[in-house]
C-alpha cells in the first residue's frame, strides 16, 4: 500500500459516511456507505486472505479514495445512493431501465381528477399507480375502470367548462362535472372506488358495491340497483382474470434472482391484496458483487423512484443492512415495512416462483443477446466490414416544400436502440430542396464533434442510394476520417424496374450487395432505416407545429418574440392559450392587460 494511502486510511474517523474509490485519472471505480468508516475502508488494504472479485478488481486500479462524513447511517445510505447515480461507477451494480415503464396518475389535489398516462414520476402531491408491464396493460386497465366506474375521461387536467356534456355521460359512463353541478365529494366517492380498484382492493370493492345495491333495492330504488349489479359483474368478472397468491391478501412485492456468469437479472412480482398484478425484469449485463450486495444495491435504487412501497418485500437471500433498509423504506412509505427471507410456506413458494420467472427471464436475454450478436458477426461477414458492427449511425432527412429542413441520426448499439445517442438537426445553412447539401450539413456537423469526445461509430449507414453515399464520401474525406469506419448506403426498392428488395451500396462497388439468401440481416438494417425515418418524421412534425404556433402569435400587434416565446412555454400549446382567459394571459411575466385582451379577442 501507498504510502499517502496508509497515511490517510489512519486519519479516517470512525463515523458514519460514505467513501468513493477512484483510479488515477480520478474516475470514480466505487461508491460505498460505512457504519465505521475506518472501519469499512481499511478491509480493502487488510491482507485477509480470498477477496470477491469486486473487491480484487477495485484495490487492483485504486489510486486514491474521497470520504464524506454523515450525521448518520441512514444519511449515508441516501448519499450513496446519489453519488452512484451521479458517477455511475465502474463497479457499482447500477439499476438501468432501457425504457420507462407507464403509469397512471390521480391528481386527487383536484376537485374532479381524471386518469392520465405517465411515464415518468413527479413528487406533485398525486397518486401513481404502476407500474405496467405494456402500454397495452394500461388501456386494458383504463378501458375496465372507464366501463365500470362514472370517473370523467377527458384528457385535460383542468376540467373544463361545457355546455352540453359529452357522449359518455349520455351512455352513462361519467358524471358530467363539466356542465352538471355535481357536489365534489359526490365524484369523490367515485374516485376513491378507483383507488381502491387500482390498489388490488377488488375483493373489499365488490363488498361495498354488493351492500350499495342492497340498499338501493332496500328503498326500491331499481335504477340504481340494477346499475350496482352491472359493475358488481364487470369487478367479479376482472377479479376472475387475477391470480390468488396469498390468504392474508396482504400488498407485497417479492424479489427473485438469477444468475450465470456475470449476468444477472431481477424480477419483481407485484402482489397487491392477495392478487399477482404482474411482474417486471431488470437486466444486469455485468455483476460482479455478491448476491447480499446485489439484493441490497438493487432493493436502494428500485424503491427510491418507485411508485408504490408494500407492507412487506420478500427477498431470496438476506441483504446487507437489512435493519437500516426497513427502516429507510418504513420513511419512504410513512408506515412499517418489513423486509422477510421466507424459508417455508406460500411465502417461500412466491420467492420460488419468483427465482424461477428471473431465471427463464434471464435465459430469454442470454439467448437474445446470442442471437443479436450472431446477427451482426454475420452482417460483418456479409458485407465484408472492416469492423464488427456494434455501433451503427444511421442519417435521414425531411423537409415539406423545401422548407423546415431537419436531419435525424438514430444508432444502434449491440443491435439495439441506444436512444439516449440519438440526435436531430435543424438545417441552418443548406437549401431545403437540395438533399445532399442537406446530408453534407448533417454529417459535417456531425463528424466535426469527435474531437469534442463524440464516438465514431462501427458502421456509417445513409438512407439513399449512390448518389448520398459519394456525398457521405466526400465528407469524410474532407473530415480526414474517410477509412476510420465503414460506410453503406440503404435505397429503397423501385418495383417498376422489377425489383423486389432495398438495395445496399458500399464504396467502391457498382452494384448493389445482394442480400437475398440473408434475409433478416436485409431487415435489421432496414429497421435502422425505419427508425431513422421515424424519428426524423417526428421532429419535423413538431418543428412545423411550432412554426404554426408562432405564425399565429406573430399576426398580433404588440406580441413581438419574447412574449410569444413566454406565453408558449407558459401555458405549454396554442390550444392552452386560446382557452385561457384576459387574467390569466396577464399573469404571464412581461404582459400587460391590454397586450392580453389583445391576443385574447385575436384568438377569439
């Protein structure tokens, strides 16, 4: 050991905190928390004997470490969990979801919330529940709670004022709060019965609806009973479809794990009174901790952003910590949460079933990431690259009319979507009717960044044929990085001369690769294409919208560019200003009433 590292770990305080290892560049290799901090890092540098690969790999390229003191432990756990997902480390297992699975939100704050469907979760003082495996999930959910309770299905977040109300209250689906006088805590009463619904109260909620209809019958109210029948059927009908898991009809979540190699994965079943809701998988290319370290990192990041905290969570193997997890998820849920290692009974037969959805789930990844990389040693080979393909840039343009010009690039990395990579342009110089000028912008703007810390891609992929790859050409070379990666050119099929596949051109050859007897290696690069198409699409919707928008805020005297510039990121769409009203175009900072009549009655 160094010298400066023995004299530091000797200054260390027994105190709780956390500590971060780095390598001599100063990155960041582990973030840990520690009851004793001297304690805790100077097991690294003790010669005990056999170490964890973990542990081997961090004291192997650790050149120095950074303490942070905390008050307590349970502030060190909450530290760490914030330096991990600032530094992502090196040898942290990091909890990395490729997507954001949908919730439903409850803005019960308002006198007359609606359902929306969310992606991501704010701390706004609403209900989220989820999350859903699918977006198919959710409309499933949706459609039940639309066709069972009287909850208003508009989409906008403030209900808004209407003469006449709409279809579904006529079909008696919704109250119609926006033009009957409907008491709030009338309309409350359905909202709870929501809740409870999406709780997994089903079995309490079909009680309730039973001793509703009793009563209406009681007082000879048919209507109303015969109504409280109907949802009786539709619950007892979508409490049919929900597997029994338990007795207690207890909200649990169960962890299970599997593990080969140094993949790993995790899957959570939600169990919610009683009844498996569903499950969710998270995928761990690279861990190499323990299973303890893996449980305990694991429990740390899915809880802190999650929507929902069970009275209870069913682990396979006993964390680290477990006292001070409890008691850290018991602050999070604002009640006790237990945190059990069941060895016997229907709670040991769940972590089972647990263990056994992680390990075909696991298997199913394993057996995908085969496939995708066969796929891409067989693209290589194929066309003849110089490299393998892990990282593929593809490039599409759009434009309406020779206007509004704008380029995508998507990539794809390990055959997958690496959407967080993806970047759009607007075209600021080249003529919108020119393409390659287009396509020269882009890719210079583009390639001009690698120095700037940019990654170079594996393979260039342009949508266009061999006039767009002698420009891709041409820019490379201007670039000096012509030779620096593969190039290839994707056109589409021109069925009047007879052809019956998109063509693949590559530099230097006059004919394009025929990939005939390669046919899903043909529709991998065309769903790159697709996609570059899709995403390029879509900015120049949103680019046009926007050009809409302002066009119409620019015919109003005395709204020059910074109020309409506020007024759009005040109230979000035209659509939202046009509704608004004299006050609240007002209150917008840098308006005054008379600017605010002026776009209300022009909008108008």
């Amino acid at each position: 050991m160094k010298n400066r590292l023995k004299e530091k770990l000797a200054s260390l305080p027994s105190a709780p905190g956390v500590y971060l290892m780095k390598d001599g560049n100063g990155h960041v290799l582990y973030v840990g928390k520690a009851r004793d901090l001297k304690k805790r890092v100077g097991s690294y540098f003790r010669d005990t004997g056999q170490k964890d690969l973990k542990t081997s790999l961090v004291i192997e390229k650790i050149d120095h470490f950074d303490t942070i003191l905390t008050n307590t432990e349970k502030e060190a756990l909450i530290l760490e969990s914030n330096l991990i997902k600032r530094h992502c480390p090196r040898y942290n297992v990091i909890l990395k979801d490729d997507k954001r699975y949908p919730c439903l939100r409850l803005d019960v704050n308002r006198p007359y919330p609606n359902l929306t469907v969310v992606r991501k979760i704010e701390k706004d003082g609403a209900l989220y529940f989820g999350p859903f495996p699918s977006a198919g999930a959710v409309r499933e959910t949706l459609k039940v709670i639309h066709s069972t309770f009287k909850i208003r299905e508009c989409k906008s977040r403030t209900l808004k004022r209407r003469e006449r109300p709409c279809l579904n209250y006529q079909m008696g689906l919704c109250l119609g709060p926006c033009s009957r006088p409907i008491a709030p805590e009338v309309y409350q009463a359905v909202v709870e019965e929501v809740i409870m619904f999406l709780k997994g109260r089903t079995p309490e909620l079909i009680k309730d609806v039973r001793k509703q209809m009793g009563s209406a019958a009681a007082r000879e109210d048919f209507e109303a009973a015969a109504a409280h029948r109907d949802r009786l059927f539709a619950l007892e009908r979508t409490l049919e479809k929900q597997v029994a898991t338990t007795t207690d009809f207890k909200d649990r979540d169960v962890l299970g794990m599997a593990r080969q190699g140094r993949a790993a994965l995790m899957m959570v079943l939600f169990i919610r009174g009683g009844f498996l809701l569903g499950n969710r998988p998270f995928y761990f290319s690279e861990a190499i901790v323990s299973d303890a370290e893996m449980i305990t990192s694991f429990v740390k990041q899915y809880y802190e952003g999650a929507p929902f905290v069970p009275e209870e969570v069913l682990l396979p193997t006993p964390p680290e910590d477990r006292a001070l997890l409890e008691e850290w998820l018991s602050d999070l849920k604002g009640e006790k949460v237990r945190i059990m290692m069941p060895q016997r009974g229907e709670k040991a037969r769940l972590v089972r079933m647990a263990d056994q959805n992680a390990g075909k789930s696991l298997k199913e990844q394993l057996d995908a990431a085969m496939a995708e990389k066969a796929l891409l040693d067989r693209l290589q080979r194929r066309l003849a690259l110089e490299r393998r393909p892990e990282r593929i840039e593809c490039f599409d343009l759009s434009n309406m009319a020779g206007t509004e010009g704008v380029g995508s690039m998507v990539v794809f990395e390990g055959g997958r979507p690496a959407r967080a990579a993806y970047r759009k342009y607007r075209i600021k110089f080249a003529p919108g009717w020119d393409d390659y000028a287009m396509l020269r912008e882009v890719l210079a703007r583009r390639y001009k960044k690698v120095d700037a810390g940019q990654p170079l891609p594996d393979l260039l992929m342009v949508d266009g044929g061999k006039g767009q790859l002698s420009m891709a050409i041409a820019v490379l070379k201007a670039l000096q990085l012509y030779g620096s990666f593969d190039l290839i050119g994707i056109a589409k099929k021109d069925p009047e001369r007879g052809e019956t596949e998109d063509k693949i051109y590559k530099p230097g050859r006059k004919n394009p690769v025929n990939l005939k007897k390669d046919t899903d290696v043909l529709l991998f690069l065309q769903r790159i294409r697709d996609e570059a198409h899709r995403s390029v699409i879509t900015y120049h919707r949103k680019r046009r919208l926007m050009t809409c928008r302002r066009s119409v805020l620019e015919e109003i005297p005395g709204i020059g560019e910074r109020r309409r510039t506020r007024l759009l990121k005040h109230f979000g769409s035209l659509k939202r200003i046009k509704a608004a009203s004299v006050e609240e175009l007002a209150a917008v900072p840098g308006m005054t009433r008379q600017a605010a009549r002026a776009v209300f009655e022009a909008l108008k």
